[in-house]
C-alpha cells in the first residue's frame, strides 16, 4: 500500500526547486560601461571618441561616481583632458525587482557638450551596459537627454539576462550633438532565486516526516 506520507513529500520536494522571487539588486556587482560616438567632424583622425569604464562596482546608495576616461587609439580629445562622469544608482520596486540608473554628465566641463566637434547631429553612437555576473529580467530600458525623453536611439538591445548585457544604439542623431548628459534607466523584474529562510524551513519538515514515516513503518 502507497504511504499517505508520499504526495506530501513529494510536494515539499516541489517547493525545494521552485524559485522564489527577491530582490534583483545589482549592488556591489561589477560592470563595464562603453559610451561610444562616431562622426566625421570629430577633431580626431579617426573620427572616434570613446569613453569607458571597466570592472567598475555598483556601489550602494544613495550614489556611486565613476570616471568615463577618454580611449583612443591616437590618444587625442575634442576638448584636452576632459571625461565624463558616469552616476549610478539603484532603487528597489515593491515585490522584487527595481530601477538600475544610470547618469552621464560632462563633470569636467560642466555646460559644455559631451562629445564636442561633432556638428548638427552625431553619424553613430552606443551606450552599452555590460555586467560581469549579475542577472535579472529586463523589463524595460528608458533614457533622456539633458532632463528630456529621448526618442531617436533605437529600442534597446538586450543580448540576455545572464549576466545583463544591453546597448542603446543611434544614427544620424541631431538630440546627441550639444548633449550635456544623458540618463538611462533600466526597469528589472524580481530575481526568481529560493530564499535560505524557506529552504531551512521546507527542509525541516521534510527531515520530520521522514522520521515519522519511519516510527509508523
């Protein structure tokens, strides 16, 4: 005769592998930021001007600051010796998930655009987001330039979940030639992981009906 004790453990064992949601909190978590413009009125000879920051933290609340520095295969700038600085922060959403922002702004030059030279309008331009190990759902990516929604980047690229890797793409763009900053802002959804409080839990019942099962055997 089949134990009464089988369907129950067999759905505590179910509980044990489903995941749970929390929290999708990108903190302390490492990522790379490229903020690339390509146009052929740039004063360099290869009409490049790339800012980076590599193996950069997402640093807690309220606020991280980071360096975008200047990278170019001759090494020359519109403006000498100027970068970008690059804001982020996190802003957690009821039931899991939340706001990853990310803000750009001209720190060393403040008024002045941040990829100058570059005429009415920009030929190209990306803004790519790329974390080393964190995933979560991308549910929505959002930007604006100097405090104004923007419109002329294409949808966003989202090339997956694990690690998040996104990129903000766009052509003949007249809304990036005077930009003095931009803000990108990337909606998650929960993190479907199990948590160690329900897992200790659902273990500790399972463990007690298998001695139960056992004395009643």
């Amino acid at each position: 005769m089949r134990s009464l004790f089988t369907p129950s453990l067999s759905a505590l064992a179910l509980l044990l592998t489903t995941a749970l949601p929390v929290a999708a909190d990108p903190v302390n978590s490492f990522f790379d930021v490229y903020f690339d413009v390509s146009d052929v009125d740039l004063p360099t000879t290869n009409q490049d001007n790339t800012h980076a920051g590599i193996g950069l933290l997402f640093d807690p609340p309220p606020l991280g600051t980071d360096d975008l520095l200047y990278d170019s295969a001759n090494g020359q700038e519109g403006i000498d010796g100027y970068s970008l600085l690059l804001d982020e922060t996190f802003t957690p959403g009821g039931g899991g998930g939340g706001v990853m922002r990310f803000s750009i702004t001209n720190g060393n030059y403040p008024g002045e655009p941040m990829f100058p030279g570059v005429g009415a309008d920009v030929d190209s331009a990306s803004l790519s987001v790329q974390f080393a190990a964190y995933a979560a759902p991308i549910l929505g990516v959002s930007y604006t330039v100097d405090g104004i929604p923007g419109s002329d980047a294409l949808p966003a690229f989202i090339w997956g979940e694990a690690p998040i890797d996104l990129e903000l793409a766009w052509s003949n763009s007249p809304e990036l030639a005077g930009a003095q900053s931009i803000q990108v802002d990337v909606t998650l959804g929960g993190v479907a992981v199990p948590e160690p409080t329900s897992l200790a839990l659902v273990g500790g019942v399972i463990t007690a009906l298998l001695g139960l099962r056992r004395r009643l055997a």
